[in-house]
C-alpha cells in the first residue's frame, strides 16, 4: 500500500489535534462544573478554547509536528518534547491574549491547567496511535536512491540511516557516462514508492529519470520524487514566473530582504534583544557564577568572526573550555574534547553558552536569525574549497539559523551552505519566527549540539595551497 502524501498526513494529524483539543476542554469542563453546571462552564471558557486550538495550531505548524518532513521514526522520538514545547508555548501565547483582550472574563487558572494537562495527555495518545498507523504503511513501502558514480560512502550510509522506516531500500549506482535509463532501472523506477536522486546526476538525465516515474502506470502509481539540490539551483527558491515577450522566464530573488523586511527584522532583533538581556539576567549572573567557580579564567569569551559584507566583529560567548584551550591553536571541539569544563558541558548541552550574543545583536552587528558567522581563518579556506560559500554574507550573521535547526554542529559545511541559501533565498518575518520558535525545541535535542569526530577536528587546507616540502600547517577551531 503506498503511503500517506504530505498534505494527506498533514491534514489528517492536524484534524486528529482539533479533535484531541476539544476532548480536552469537555474534560476540563466537566470537570469544574460542580457549582455552576457543566454548561455555564463550557459557554463561559469558550473563548479560551477558540485562542488555545488556533494558538496550538499555529506553535505545531511552526515546529514542523505537521506533515512528513522527517521520518516517522524521527518524529515519533521527539513527539513527547515536540508537544511539550508546543502547549508550553501555546499556553504562554493563550495567556497573553486572554489579559490584553478578554480581562472582563478571565479564566481561573487551574482550569487552564486541567486543559492543557489534559490536552498533552490525549494528545500523545491519539498522535502515538496516529505515527504508529503512518509507520506501518511506510513499512511496507520501497524507497529507491540513485547516486552518482563517486558519491561519497559516508554520504550515501547517511541517507540510508534516515530512511530506516522504510521496509525496503534499494541503491543504484548511474556511471558518470550514462545518458539513458537502462531497462534493469526501470524495472526498480516501476517497483518503488518513493524515489530520491542524489545531486551529481546531469541535468538531462535527471529531468529523465523524473519524467519517466511520472509517467508511470495509471493515476496515483506514481512515485513520490524527492531531488538532492545543489547550491546552484537553490538560487532559484523564492523566484517568481515572469515573460519576455513569449518566453518564460524566473525572477531570481537578489538574496537581500526588501527595505521593510530590514526594518521590521532589525527593530524585531533591538527589542527582542533588549528584552532577553532584562529577563535572562538573573541567568546571566547564575553562569557567570557557576564559570568562575568551576574554572580559572574569564566569564566571557570574545572571538573574531565574519558578519554580512565579510564584516568583522567580535563575538560573545560564555566560556565553556578551559582558559589555555588554543595554546595549540583553535580547534574544533570533539564529541569526547577534555578541554571541555564541567559548567562547559551543561551551557553548551542546553545552549546557554551563546546568550551573551544578545548583545552582538543589540549593537547591530548580528541578527537574531542567519547564517552562524565563522572565524575568518577558516571561512577563507571554506570560501576556496566550499562552492558558493559566500553566499552566506548577503545577509548579518545570527544567534540562531536555518543550519542550527535542521542541521547539527558536527554537518558537513557543504550542507550547512545549502541550508542557510534556502534561507536567503526564502527569506521573510514569518520564517524567522518560525526557526526562533524551533529553536527553543532543539535547546532539549542533545544531537542537535553533538561535536564533530576526532578525525573531522582539522580544518583541510585547498589543494592548490598545501606545501609539498614542508609539513602542512594544522588548523583548528573551538
């Protein structure tokens, strides 16, 4: 049976929500109607419910809870924290909303709490019994990746670990000569669910490849294609349909934001910013503390790094590595790095080290949301081995990003530059809030802040520039 198309299990999970969400309020009704009958309570907190589905509705949407984006393994793993995070931060809106407009009919608290309680509740239920369904019919699905002859191993073991909640994959190699679809390809094209082709097939062979599963068997056989982009044909996300007289025709973003979106994103970042260092100050001082006790050394650490234009700047970190950790030069840190403190761990475990950027922000030298700056002794080695690498500096360098959300520390630069061009090139207010709000989710995901392999520390220097004398000078980052 084939599986569930996006839309379908989009729509399907959200309408199991509402109806979770409803159950919830009967509950909490019933509940609380012991001196004033269940229907004055249920007409009376109406208004609550209204503003907490369509709040919850919205935070979801944002944490990317709707949908197949990730594998159902992968999102039945966060399901627990990913509805956490997003009634935590539905009731916080909810609360909000209910003080500014509705002060005249105020909802008692601990009806607020029954609901929400009640609402995690069912809701974990009705979505574990809903993912259990959609792993079941994936399972007996088929997904078939094509790659390139030269495709790296490591590269190709990593799509195929995330797509464990298929029930069969299949790969096939296409020679770097290869201009036609062979008959044994066609027969695995015609048995496969799902199809996803690697980027380094050329352009006419892949227009092949999609063209030929499209038009396979009759409506609704065909497979579901996912394509591997290159940088390259990301600058073409965001662009619109035009003509040239009789000749279509793609408006290319320019990668920059118009002139409103640069006011509101920076008025955004000044008083977002602003806010955070009132309210987390008494975090402030609780890691500058916990800093000094564990280990000799600042509180804070300031690094040069590279902003929009190639700009530079120096960043604010609180230190999380012991004061003498680059006496051999930077270095990245490693999963098991003894340069690591103590205090280190738990700040970069839940984020924490970063806050003191808010202040990089507030002087208007990063952006809440973009691309990670990076030290400029590496980020010109990157912009020589790594294609459109600078793509990354149309826009201010942020605390957090596109990169930061979908990808991890330890992802391969290539792949960070392909995530932060999906953000430059589709950039707008309504996604910076959106990847804040992911954010919050991926500050309790321990993968998300994993460090790079021992053998992945050493920055490679471009070929061109290696000395073929000397030894070659080693480069590390921290």
């Amino acid at each position: 049976m084939k599986m569930s198309t996006h839309y379908s299990t989009m729509w399907l999970e959200f309408f199991g929500d509402m109806v979770s969400l409803f159950a919830a309020y009967l509950m909490a009704s019933v509940a609380f109607d012991a001196y004033t009958g269940f229907f004055a309570v249920f007409c009376s907190n109406l208004h609550f419910y209204i503003i907490a589905a369509c709040s919850a509705a919205i935070v979801l949407y944002m944490l990317d809870a709707y949908g197949s984006i990730a594998s159902y393994l992968s999102k039945r793993k966060r399901l627990s924290i990913t509805l956490l995070v997003g009634l935590l931060l539905s009731a916080a809106l909810t609360a909000v909303i209910t003080l500014l407009f509705f002060r005249t009919r105020p909802v008692r608290f601990l009806f607020g709490a029954a609901f929400y309680l009640a609402s995690y509740a069912i809701m974990m239920l009705q979505r574990g019994v809903t993912l259990r369904i959609f792993i079941r019919l994936r399972q007996k699905s088929a997904l078939l990746i094509l790659f390139p002859d030269g495709y790296p191993e490591i590269f190709l073991d990593k799509l195929m670990k995330h797509s464990e909640d298929f029930g069969s994959v299949a790969v096939y190699r296409i020679m770097e000569n290869q201009h036609d679809i062979p008959e044994d390809l066609k027969t695995q094209i015609n048995a496969a669910d799902e199809l996803l082709i690697a980027s380094g097939i050329s352009d006419a062979l892949r227009d092949q490849l999609i063209l030929y599963a499209r038009q396979r068997g009759s409506f609704g056989k065909a497979p579901n294609i996912k394509v591997i982009s290159s940088v390259e044909n990301l600058s073409f996300l965001g662009g619109r349909i035009t003509h040239v007289g009789d000749t279509p025709a793609i408006h290319i973003k320019n990668g920059q934001p118009m002139w409103v979106e640069r006011v509101l994103k920076r008025c955004f970042d000044f008083v977002a910013s602003l806010i955070g260092l009132i309210v987390l100050s008494p975090v402030f001082f609780i890691c500058a503390a916990a800093i000094k006790i564990d280990s000799r050394g600042p509180v804070f650490y300031r690094q040069e790094r590279y902003t929009i234009y190639r700009k530079r700047f120096y960043i604010l970190k609180f230190r999380t590595m012991v004061a003498d950790a680059e006496k051999y030069g930077a270095r990245l840190a490693t999963e098991k790095d003894d340069r690591i403190t103590r205090v280190g761990h738990v700040l970069r475990a839940c984020r924490l080290d970063e806050l003191p950027q808010l202040i990089n922000i507030l002087k208007g030298e990063m952006s809440i949301v973009g691309p990670r700056p990076e030290r400029p002794i590496y980020a010109d080695e990157y912009s020589k081995m790594v294609k459109n690498f600078d793509i990354r500096y149309l826009v201010k360098a942020g605390l957090t990003g596109y990169a930061q959300v979908y990808g991890r520390y330890n992802t391969k630069v290539s792949d960070k530059v392909l995530l932060d061009s999906i953000y430059i090139n589709t950039f707008s207010i309504w996604l910076d809030l959106k990847l804040i709000v992911l954010t919050i989710l991926i500050m309790f995901t321990k993968e998300s802040t994993e460090g790079v392999a021992e053998n992945m520390a050493e920055v490679p220097v471009a070929k061109s520039e290696k000395p073929q004398t000397e030894q070659k000078k080693i480069l590390y980052r921290s």
